[in-house]
C-alpha cells in the first residue's frame, strides 16, 4: 500500500471535493485496475458500479448530483465506504498521473483540494511527487490513465 499525503481526517474537512466532479470533468472518475475492482467486489458492491473501459481496466460509474455535477457512488456522508481498498488513483490525490503522447506523467491537481492548498509550495510536497515516482512506476499501464485536461494541473515530472 502507498503512503498517504492526505490522511482520511484530512479528507473529512474537505467535503468530497475530490469525489465530485464537475459534468466537463466526469470523465476523469477514478481508474481502477482488475485486481483493485475485485476487491471492492468481495465487500459485497455490484460489479455494476463499473464500467470496464478496456480489457481489465475499469472505471467506476459516478452519480448524477444535479446542478451539473457527479459523485462517486462510494462516497457517503463526507466518508469513503473503500477507504482501506480504494484504488492507486485515489490515493495517490491530489496527484494523478496523465498520459499524453504516449508517456506518463505526474501531474498535481491544484484545483479546491485544502490540502494542496496548504502545503502547495512544500517540501513534503515535492518529496510525495519524489516519492511517488519510485513507487508506482512498475504499475503503470500506458491506456489506463485519461487525457487530462490541463486547466488546474501542474506537471511535476516525467516518470515514463
């Protein structure tokens, strides 16, 4: 397992920003490979909350919210029902990993996440992006990842 930057009392302050997507963004739901997807399954969730997008890569199928936003179907109450088994995608936030050209790159979402906001210019920061670079890049699946739009994004570095 990853080690966190953001801890689950962190996330808690925020109010599912990370979880909710606009209706331009939604596309950009978490991705999740076979083997995480199974484990959500063994929890007793329907394979229903998935869409597979290519062979063994899924991704889940966000809520409608109205007012033109989407929410992850895990995300009850300011609390995440998978904490302990949500995907590399989630827990690697408010980094994400981009493809484009072929190759992979980690990107931070500087978006309405408090902590980014917070700790933005930090050393812990950039030792997370340094830290994440080494440890997940024999995971990496070249389609896995969506074309980001590049709006609230800072590429930290190519790790592909």
């Amino acid at each position: 397992m990853l080690k966190q930057l953001i801890s689950s009392e962190d996330c808690k302050i925020c109010k599912d920003k990370c979880c909710t997507f606009e209706n331009k963004y939604k596309d950009y739901a978490p991705v999740f490979a076979e083997e995480e997807m199974l484990k959500i399954l063994k929890r007793g969730f329907s394979k229903g909350l998935f869409k597979e997008i290519k062979k063994g890569v899924w991704q889940i199928k966000l809520a409608k919210l109205g007012d033109g936003f989407w929410v992850c179907p895990f995300s009850k109450k300011n609390n995440c029902e998978i904490y302990d088994v949500r995907p590399n995608d989630c827990a690697i936030w408010p980094f994400v990993l981009v493809e484009e050209d072929k190759k992979i790159f980690l990107a931070l979402d500087k978006g309405e996440c408090y902590i980014t906001e917070k700790k933005l210019n930090s050393k812990e920061l950039k030792d997370y992006a340094n830290y994440l670079k080494e440890h997940i890049i024999s995971d990496l699946d070249l389609g896995r990842y969506p074309k980001w739009k590049k709006g609230n994004l800072i590429i930290v570095d190519k790790i592909r």
